[in-house]
C-alpha cells in the first residue's frame, strides 16, 4: 500500500474532497432553489388566505391569492408607501436597520419586540372592487419565544374574521393550541376597538361569559398557558394601537367618511 | 451472502445503535413527537449513513490517517446539506418542523462511528449495508418511541384521531408530558429494559456494586 500521510497526498485529498462537496452542494442549491422559494411563498399565501378564512379545499392557494393585493404601509403616518418594492420588503432586516426602524421605549414595548420596523406590508382582499378584508401581521412575545401571525379584520376594522399563527415555540399542548382549530374559531367575530376607540380585544383567564355585555370582547384562555394567553393580548394591543396599525386604520376610516 | 445478511440484521435488534451503544439519543428525543415527522428523520438519517459508510468505504485506501477524521465529516456533512436541500424542496413543512435536527445529523454519532468503525476497515457495499442496517436500527427504536409519545400525547396514530381529546370535545384528557422531549427518556430506558429481558446476552456486568451501609456493616460483624 501507498504511504497516504505524505503531506502531498494530504493536500491532494483534502483539496480534491473540498471541490467535489462544494460543486455538489452549489449544484443541489441552485438547482432546487426556485421549489424552495416556491414552496416558502405557497406556505405564506396558505396562512394569509387561513387567517381572512378563504381557504378552500378544492381551489389553488396561488389563484386564490388573485385576489388579495399587498401594500406597504408606512406605520408612522398609516399612509400606503409606493417607493418600496414589495420584493424588497423583509420584515425581519428592515426590523434590525437603524435606518428603517425605532427603538421601542420599555413602556411602549408591551409585545416585546425591542425593535419596530417603521414599514409593513399588508394584504387586502377585495371581491368586486369593494374591500373585504384586511390582513395584518402581527408578532409578539409569548412564553418560549416569538410568535408570528396574521390577523385578518372585515372592512369595518373592527371585527375579527380570524388569527392565525405561523411561527411560535409555545409549548405542545398547553401554549401550542394557539394553533388549534377549534380556538382559532373562537376569534370569528369578535371586536377589537371599544366605542371610544381603545384597543380592549383581550384573552381572558378562564370561559367567557356569554351574558357580559364586554363578551364580544373576550377570548377564552387557553388552560395552562397563562403566559402565552396574555402574550397575545399584548401582541394585539400593541399592533392594533398607536405603534402598529392605528394610524392604518385612522387613514382608512377617514378616507372612506370623506368618500360617502 | 450470509455475511450481508448479519451485517444487515444485526444491528436491529442484536446491536441497535440505541438501544445497546446509547448513540444518537439527542435527535431520539428531540424529532418523536409525531410519527410523520419521525418517519422524515428516519429517512434522512438512513439515506445519510448508508451513503456515507459507502463513500468513506470508497475512498478509505486514500484517506491520509491524519486527516481522516476531517475527511469524514466533509462527507457526512455535504450528504446532510443535500438531504436538507431536498427537504426544504420537496416538504417544506416538515423541514420547518425538523429544523436545525436535519443539520444535526451531522453531529448524530451514529453516522460517523460507523464510518470510522465499519466503513475505514471494509469495501464499499458491505459498508452501505452495514449503514442501512443501523439507519433501521435506530428507525425502529425511534418509531416505537414516536407511536408512544403521539398516542399517549395527542391520542393519535400517524394523525389520524384514535382517542378524541377532551380539548376537540372528545374524552381522552391528553398527558402533555409526553408532547414534551423529556418523555423519551422514559420510554427509551423502558425500550432497552424490555430488549435485553428478550436478549438476555446484552445485560450488561454492573461497573460497582453498592455497599452496605455502615451500621448495617457493624451489625454483621458484630
């Protein structure tokens, strides 16, 4: 047998394996990038058109999408935005540049962010020329970690048509049944602003009590998961209020008393 | 033949990867909580120590000794990339359930001790077979355990609803212990319990033997 520890053959082996593991795994990323894309952009059609509740069996999630059109908005003044591309939007970096976010003041902050992109986008549903719906990510902090989702209002900005989670680390069972269909239902219906205009959508500890007069208000809790029930809370206080979406939904009321 | 057909078998029951050599425990108890999911892992690790036991094997009369160490991990690692490529590719939602475990793979020991330990001293088919052996070798501990943990956590079988939970309106009131990773330490001691009650041969000689304590000791003397 050769002697395979001379520092020539070393080299040869250890370059050669680096060129053919490198020109495999280029090949593999570039030919399957465009399915991963594909794939990464049908799962967050899936959870939008889930959340405004217009997700059907038997239809294509991407011709469904058809319909539903994206705006960014700019979160400061709620007016829509025409100088970013929408492919150009990443809410994760443009949440980190100094340049296209705030800090939050810790009294501000009650979803936790730390950061706020000063831009968001945003996905409107229209059937016959007249808004439906309108669909708003939204984030915060839970028990584990960071739980991201859209939630979906009719055109009254008022009432739910329906929350839906696409990313957290809740506990399986207790935290995790955010994700749950029969708690999802729960949200239909419901009203987030109080007459006076105030944010008052909260999960409560415990069933709802249907004869209260604040029911419409009120989500059951999730047993167990006190904490991740509260962070919910807090993330649609937060996104709802004057640091997210309320100038939006100011801007869009205004407009639409000045139309009729 | 029947040499393959050892090297196959084996390491199920007689030498499984888990039960007997303790290896690869981390992802069994990280990826068991659904038996979908486990099924994937299943696949990707088998398809990764089978394909690397062969092409360790192909190339070990090359490998210089010092730097073979390397050599396997370069290999094993660009065979994890691939399988995670084609993960994200062609199910992307179980590669977002599995995440970072698929790129732990390979860290999982099983594949680089049987690389080092089969693949650098035996040819080239002998040793995919050997790795496809302990690729099912650890499938099966891991199935076995993903059957327990979704039955008992969700109280269902491959998703489909066997006892309906309490939470759907049903009457099985979930332990949501067993949702959670730390269960699988239970149901793995439990596992080689029962193997080597069946295999009598792998129970181990215990390393010490507790002693008396001392007042006891006395009493004896005395």
């Amino acid at each position: 047998m050769t002697n395979n520890n001379t520092i020539s053959k070393t080299l040869i082996v250890a370059i050669s394996l680096c060129l053919v593991c490198s020109a495999l795994i280029s090949y593999s990323a570039v030919e399957l990038r465009d399915l991963q894309e594909a794939n990464k952009t049908l799962d967050k059609q899936t959870k939008i058109l889930s959340a405004a509740g217009l997700l059907a069996d038997d239809k294509d999630v991407s011709s469904l999408f058809n319909s539903i059109e994206i705006k960014i908005v700019d979160l400061e003044t709620g007016l829509f935005n025409t100088s970013i591309n929408i492919e150009d939007f990443d809410e994760s970096s443009f949440s980190r540049n100094p340049n296209t976010s705030i800090e939050l003041t810790s009294d501000a902050d009650i979803a936790l962010l730390k950061r706020r992109e000063n831009f968001q986008a945003i996905y409107l549903h229209y059937e016959n020329e007249s808004l439906k719906a309108i669909i708003l990510p939204v984030r915060g902090y839970g028990l584990w970690g960071t739980m991201k989702g859209y939630l979906a209002l009719e055109s009254d900005l008022q009432t739910v048509i329906g929350l839906e989670f696409f990313d957290h680390k809740e506990t399986p069972g207790l935290g995790g049944e955010i994700v749950n269909p029969r708690w999802k239902a729960i949200w239909k219906g419901k009203k987030v602003y109080s007459d006076s205009g105030d944010v008052i959508i909260s999960v409560i500890k415990g069933s709802v009590d249907k004869s209260n007069k604040n029911a419409k208000f009120q989500v059951d809790g999730l047993s167990g998961a006190t904490i991740t029930s509260n962070g919910v809370t807090n993330l649609l206080s937060f996104w709802l209020g004057e640091m997210g979406y309320g100038p939006l939904i100011k801007e869009i009321r205004s407009k639409e008393s000045a139309d009729v | 033949m029947s040499k393959a057909k050892e090297v196959l078998l084996n390491p199920i029951f007689n030498d499984n990867p888990i039960a007997l050599q303790i290896l690869g425990i981390c992802s069994a108890l990280a990826v068991t909580g659904t038996l979908y999911i486990t099924l994937i892992m299943c696949v990707a690790l088998t398809s990764v120590v089978t394909l690397s036991n062969f092409f360790v094997s192909l190339i070990r009369n090359h490998i210089p000794t010092n730097i073979r160490i390397i050599v396997q991990i370069s290999i094993i690692a660009t065979l994890v990339m691939l399988v995670d490529e084609v993960l994200q590719a062609y199910d992307y939602e179980s590669s977002k359930t599995l995440s970072v475990f698929v790129g732990l793979i390979v860290t999982n020991c099983i594949v680089m001790g049987r690389a080092e330990a089969f693949a650098m001293k035996n040819g080239p088919i002998m040793s995919a077979i050997d790795g496809f052996g302990n690729g099912l070798g650890y499938s099966i501990i891991l199935i076995v355990i993903a059957v327990i943990r979704e039955f008992v956590g969700a109280g269902t079988f491959y998703g489909i609803e066997i006892m309906p939970l309490t939470t759907n309106g049903g009457w099985y009131l979930a332990n949501n212990f067993f949702l959670t990773p730390a269960s699988s330490f239970f149901i793995i001691g439990f596992t080689i319990w029962a193997l080597r009650q069946w295999k009598t041969d792998q129970i181990e000689e215990p390393e010490f033997k507790i002693l008396k304590n001392s007042l006891e000791a006395e009493k004896r003397t005395i």
